[in-house]
C-alpha cells in the first residue's frame, strides 16, 4: 500500500460520527481527494463513499450508480436535499464501514439535491431510483449519521455482536495508523 492510499475506516472510529464541514476551497487538493477517493471506492468494489469514511471531514460524496450521464462516478461537494418525496421505501444497504453487514432502510424514494462540482459550480440532480438511494445513504454520513441509526433497537440488538466485532477492528485499525 502507498502513503498516499486511503483506507476506510470501521464503524466504531469516531471519525465517522463527525459533522463535517463546508468546502470552501476549490483547488487541486479538492480535486486529488475526489481521484483518491475514486480508486479507493473502487478498489472495494462500492457504490459510494463519503469522504469521513476515508478520515477527512468535509463535505463531499461520490456515488456511482448507472443512467446519469453514463460518465461513471459523480462527485457531489456540500450536497443538500432540497426537496424529497413523501413515498418512502425500503431497501437493502450496505456501508464500506461496516463490512458484511446489510440491512433494509426505509427512506424517501425520489430526491432533489442541490450541490456543487469540483470546480464550485453550482448543480441539481433528481432521481428515484438506485442514485436517490446512495445520495442519501452518503449525506447522512456527512452529518455523522450510520445508516443502521435508521434501524429499529431490536434489529440494531440484532446487529450486536457484529458491530462490536468490527469496533475491535476500528481499534486496531487507529492503533496500526498511529503506529505508522
Ligand atoms: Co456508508
């Protein structure tokens, strides 16, 4: 693995339960993260990543689901839902911070989101469909919010022994960084 290769972090490193904040910059290091993140993504085979999943706290998504333009992976800086439907519905998710673990969540079905590229131009996009799914799984992680909150206790209760079996690898995951 090279230095500058990003590692997901594990449920259970407090990284992931942090509000992040505002891009305000513009500029080549926004951009090597969105390409970082990118190959990240892909080499563990996701849908999509947001960058508290990686270790930096800011707002910004990336999430790959086919139809929208057929350019592949779309890159969303300080994304908001401006509108959602009230039809909501469940579907089974997944989270590169929480391996092997799926669960269905119940969300709004069609979302419209406002956010910005890379560049800082401002962009909407709607949908109702698997990229509505992903942009809100990501924007919930922007907030430092998992999408197993959106569990009931006896399902999360359920989840207990794996999640605490992935906090121990979160804690030797910090421990290993921190050792270099
Ligand atoms: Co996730």
């Amino acid at each position: 693995m090279s230095p500058d290769d990003l590692e997901v972090l594990y449920y259970g490193n407090p990284e992931l339960r942090k509000v992040c904040a505002e891009v305000t910059t513009f500029d080549d290091e926004l951009v090597g993260l969105a390409q970082e993140m990118e190959r990240c993504m892909i080499a563990e085979r996701g849908i999509g990543l947001a960058a508290p999943q990686v270790g930096r706290t800011v707002r910004m998504l990336l999430a790959d689901a086919p139809g929208h333009g057929g350019s592949g992976v779309l890159c969303l800086v300080n994304p908001e839902i401006v509108e959602s439907s009230r039809e909501e519905d469940k579907y089974q998710e997944g989270c590169l911070s929480f391996p092997e673990i799926f669960a269905d969540v119940k969300r709004p079905v069609r979302v419209r989101v406002r956010y910005q590229d890379l560049e800082g131009r401002e962009h909407e996009v709607t949908d109702d469909a698997l990229l509505a799914r992903i942009i809100q799984h990501e924007i919930d992680h922007l907030q430092g919010v998992l999408f197993i909150d959106h569990l009931s206790t006896i399902k999360r209760r359920m989840l207990g022994k794996k999640l605490k079996e992935l906090s121990r690898r979160a804690s030797e995951q910090r421990a290993a960084a921190r050792g270099g």
